[in-house]
C-alpha cells in the first residue's frame, strides 16, 4: 500500500516533468511531459527550407521520437527507484 501511494506520486509528479531534446545541432526543439505530451516545437527558421521540405519533416521526426524515448527513460528510471526495479505493467 506505501508503494502504491509512492507510485501514484511520482505519477502525478512525472506528468509535470519536463524535458527539451533537439535535433539537427539545435534547429528542432521539442518539449514534452513525463505523460509523452508534447508541449512545443521550435523550428529554427534557417532551418526551413522550402526547395528541400523533407531535411525538415525527418528533423522534426527525428526530435519527435527521441523526445518520447527520453520521456519513456525518464519515466522508467524514476519508477524503478520507486519498485525496486519491479516491473509493473499498466503504471504508465
């Protein structure tokens, strides 16, 4: 029942957390939650380029999925500190 009330903690405290990763030496930012919620995109402007969209689009898909994997790590860390290093399904 503690762990229970600690894990429900930390839960709360995670979805607060946030984390800034970028891609392209700093052209893409992202922002998200420790909730895998995305909270903003910077694109830097000398990043756009129109005659070459697609340098762009895996850019910011690139930012996109390490900015969730880095939330997913961040998450998993904070709740095995938490468990004891259980694994237990459904906590996030």
């Amino acid at each position: 029942q503690q762990m229970q009330q600690k894990i429900s903690t930390l839960q709360k405290e995670l979805e607060k957390r946030e984390l800034e990763v970028s891609s392209g030496g700093g052209a893409i930012k992202i922002r998200v939650t420790g909730k895998q919620e995305i909270l903003g995109i910077k694109i830097d402007p000398e990043a756009v380029d129109p005659s070459d969209v697609e340098t762009l689009e895996d850019l910011v898909l690139t930012a996109v999925n390490q900015a969730i994997k880095e939330s997913q790590d961040m998450v998993s860390n904070a709740m095995g500190k938490v468990t004891g290093g259980l694994n237990i399904p459904g906590l996030f």
